[in-house]
C-alpha cells in the first residue's frame, strides 16, 4: 500500500492545496511572459497577476488553517508550511515587477526582461512537477530532477543579471539605469525564490530516504 492509499482525506488536502499554489505560480509565470509579448495592454495584464497573487494567499491562508487544525499532517509542518510560504513570495515578486513596469512608465520590454520571464517560466514549470511528484515516495528520483532543473536555472538568471546591469550601465541614462536595474533585480529574485522552492522539495526527499 502506497501513501497515496493510506493517506485520509485531510492529508491529502494538503498536497492538493500546494498543487494548486504551484498550478496558480505557473499560471502567474504564464501570465508575466504574456505581458512582454502584449506590452500595449499592459494595465490588463497587471490585473490579471494580481488578481492571481490574491487567489494565491486565499491557497496559502487556508493552508496554514488547515496546519494549525491539524494533528497529524503527511509531512513535517515546517515543510508544509515552507512551501506555502515559498510559493507565495514567487508570485509576490512576479506582481511586484509588473507593478514597477507600471509605475516607471516602461515603454516597451527589453530582451533582458523577455529572457528572465523565460526563466521564470521554466523554473516554475519545474517547480509545478516537483510539488505534484512530492506526495509519492516513489517519485523521490523525479523530484530531485526538478530541483536540480531549478537550481540551474537560477545560476542562469544571476549570470543573465550580471550581464544586463553591465549593459545597462553602459546606456549613461541615469534615470533609465535606476528603472530597469530594479526592474532586472526583481525578476533575478523571482529566480531565488523558486530556488527556495526546490530547496524545500529537496530536504523532504532528503528526510524522507
């Protein structure tokens, strides 16, 4: 008998909350690499991340309801809790770039900018199958590929980062440098957050072999 067998329906609830957080961080990825292909409607892509960065805390709120009701959960609270947690400050970070895209006025997206929300996409691709396999302690194999998958992409991102602000400081636009530097930074976080992600999804195979 599996876990997927012996598990009660409120242990299971749980790794169908977090598949939902990991589905609604994909679908906000999906949505920030829509926005660089449909820059003119940016205001209508913005609403569209926030109001998937919302649907995401009512996921998290009720996870960490469910954890303190709980007795007896499927794996340790504090991972349960870390990856609630993790997948949210993800989806923080892809509506706080949309957000200063709005507020600075951008005009229209840089390739930088095209080739993180690629990342971003990718590493949470990654992270989606890594919360879907981490409830079957058959999958741990697959599980790891993910997080190594996400690690990589983040060194990725720290090399994309170091390489566009050297760019960019090279344009002598001061006003320009500010903007898109901070613009370039919040995207490399969504990088690390989604490292913090795997790194979760890690330790449970670790704990749990």
């Amino acid at each position: 008998m599996d876990m997927k067998e012996w598990m009660t329906p409120q242990e299971k609830q749980f790794f169908d909350d977090l598949e939902s957080e990991a589905e609604n961080v994909l679908n906000g990825a999906r949505a920030l690499r829509a926005l660089f292909d449909d820059f003119s409607h940016l205001a209508d892509h913005r609403k569209k991340i926030k109001d998937l960065e919302h649907r995401g805390d009512e996921i998290v709120h009720h996870i960490y309801g469910s954890l303190n009701r709980a007795f007896v959960t499927p794996l340790a609270k504090e991972d349960l809790s870390g990856l609630a947690s993790k997948l949210d400050d993800v989806l923080d970070y892809i509506n706080a770039t949309a957000t200063r895209l709005t507020i600075y006025e951008i005009d229209k997206p840089t390739k930088p900018m095209v080739d993180f929300a690629d990342l971003i996409l990718k590493a949470t691709e990654q992270i989606r199958a890594g919360v879907r396999s981490v409830r079957d302690p058959k999958a741990q194999d697959a599980v790891m590929v993910c997080t190594i998958e996400v690690n990589r992409l983040e060194n990725v991102a720290d090399d994309l980062l170091m390489t566009s602000l050297g760019e960019l400081v090279k344009t002598g636009d001061p006003i320009r440098i500010i903007k898109l530097k901070e613009i370039y930074e919040n995207l490399e976080i969504v990088t690390d957050r989604c490292e913090d992600v795997a790194n979760i999804l890690e330790d449970i195979v670790v704990k749990g072999r």
